[in-house]
C-alpha cells in the first residue's frame, strides 16, 4: 500500500512547487472512486461551469467538508493527511475539495493562476495551503492535462484579474516567467489514474481545453494548515477538525456517492466571490 510521501518528497515539493506521486492510489481504489463518481447523481446535479475567456466552459462541483462517502474517505484517509501535515509543517484542515469534469470535446481550459490568487480574497493570511490532484481518467496532453511552471511558487503571490469567469494571473508576469525555462520551466503533469500530484498555492497551474474523445475527470483536496486559519468568513470553512481515517476506509466504504455522504456543504455558486471580486481583464 502507498506510504505517506518520503523526505525526498518533500524537498522536491519545496524547491519545485509540486511533486507527482506514482500510484499514490492503487487500482481498486481508484476504480471506486470513477465508479461513484461517473454515476452519481447528486456530483452532477450541483455541477457549475466557469468560461475560461477561450470560448470554452469548465464543469465541475464543490464542496466544504469532506463527508462519509467515497469522496470524503479519499480526502480523509492517513496517506493524504499525513502527507500535507509533513508538507505545511502543521495539522491540516480540509479547506474544500472539487471534481472537475472535463469532458471529451467539451471540457474546457483553466487560465494560468495560482490557488493563493483566489485564496487570498479569502482571508487567508499566508500561501501555506496545499492541494492534491487525483488524476481519475488517463490526464495526457490531448485531453488538457495539468501544466505547471516549475519553481514559480517562489516567485510570489502574483496579480490576478477576472479571465472569462475565472481568476487569471497578470499575463505579462507569466511570459516574462516562461521566457527563463532553466529556471521557471514549464511542466505537463500527464498522469495515470491513481497518481496524485501535489502542489503548493502559489504555483501557476493551467490546462488546456479537452479537444480529445477521451475524458479527463480529476478530484482535487485542498487543505489548509490550522494556524492559517482565515481571519473572515467566506464560501470556504475555517479550522475545522479533520476526522483522519486508516487507508483501508477507502475500500471498506466502497461505492457510496453524496446522497449517503452527510453534510458535505455545496458550494452556492453565488457566493463564490473568489473571482467576482478581481477586476476585469481589459478586452474580455
């Protein structure tokens, strides 16, 4: 079974920005997890989209608290937990957690920005957050794979503007980045189902839209250290104890989607002012 990540782990995710974990989930439990998800519902039910400023929509659902169910037993289990507490120096808390839905044909891109671009409106005081993405279909570069700019989370908070309907980082910032690729290299994160990349707020991320026949669905956990705890209220919780569950839950709950997970809290999309609250790029 995966173990937590390793100290070399570690120190490639501090001096890169992220660090890719082969078969952090083993085959079982990550067909459980596509199983729950591709027919659930209730995931699809509370789906949005976000235009990406290409013509493009992103689909995907989100929710606060992790839940009894499949989905919350990936955000729970010890391998995940204690992975980001030995990345954060800290006890975490689960800060939110999302699918994205990127179907074939359809799905759309993801601008360039950091998670700390959003965040930051958030009341949160430092980039100390850390989110997991779990790739569940096959994630390549025709399907719109992650792509990130190595070593950029030293670069510091960068501006964002409103790009379509999503928070984008200052474009000119970017370019000057990728212009250094000895430094600042660009990276596809292509992934197999079960490999999990974990990678710092301020890391600039994005993905192009999906023009494949293939779908590329991920979920990603977020996580915050507790003495990063928000000094306001917003759409995503304070420090709230996390319930860390043994590996196994993974397996022992099986199939069970949303309607048998509890309170997971939704996000309203109406009140997700993350972005709203970023002026808007000039000509879009």
């Amino acid at each position: 079974m995966p173990a937590i990540l390793s100290d070399d782990a570690v120190r490639e995710y501090h001096a890169s920005g992220f660090h890719v974990a082969r078969e952090f989930f083993d085959a079982e439990e990550i067909d459980l997890l596509k199983r729950s998800a591709k027919e659930d519902n209730e995931l699809d039910r509370r789906s949005f989209g976000r235009a990406d400023g290409e013509g493009g929509v992103v689909r995907l659902s989100l929710w606060n608290h992790p839940g009894d169910g499949i989905y919350g037993m990936f955000a729970r289990c010890e391998r995940m937990v204690r992975s980001c507490e030995k990345l954060l120096g800290d006890e975490v808390y689960h800060y939110h957690s999302k699918m994205i839905l990127k179907d074939a044909k359809v799905g759309g891109a993801w601008a360039w920005h950091q998670d700390y671009g959003y965040w930051y409106q958030n009341g949160v005081l430092t980039p100390n957050l850390v989110s997991v993405f779990i790739a569940v279909d096959p994630c390549t570069r025709e399907n719109g794979c992650l792509q990130v700019i190595g070593r950029s989370h030293h670069a510091g908070r960068v501006n964002h503007v409103l790009t379509g309907e999503q928070a984008g980082a200052d474009k000119e910032r970017v370019e000057e980045l990728l212009k250094r690729p000895d430094q600042f290299p660009l990276v596809y994160v292509t992934m197999e189902p079960g490999d999990a990349v974990f990678f710092h707020s301020n890391l600039l991320h994005r993905s192009d839209q999906n023009r494949s026949d293939h779908p590329r669905w991920a979920m990603i956990c977020c996580y915050n250290a507790r003495s990063n705890d928000p000094y306001k209220d917003s759409h995503h919780p304070r420090y709230t104890p996390l319930s860390v569950v043994p590996d196994g839950a993974i397996k022992q709950v099986g199939v069970k989607r949303f309607m048998d997970s509890g309170d997971v809290k939704w996000l309203d999309d109406t009140r997700d002012s993350s972005a709203k609250a970023l002026l808007k790029e000039e000509g879009s």
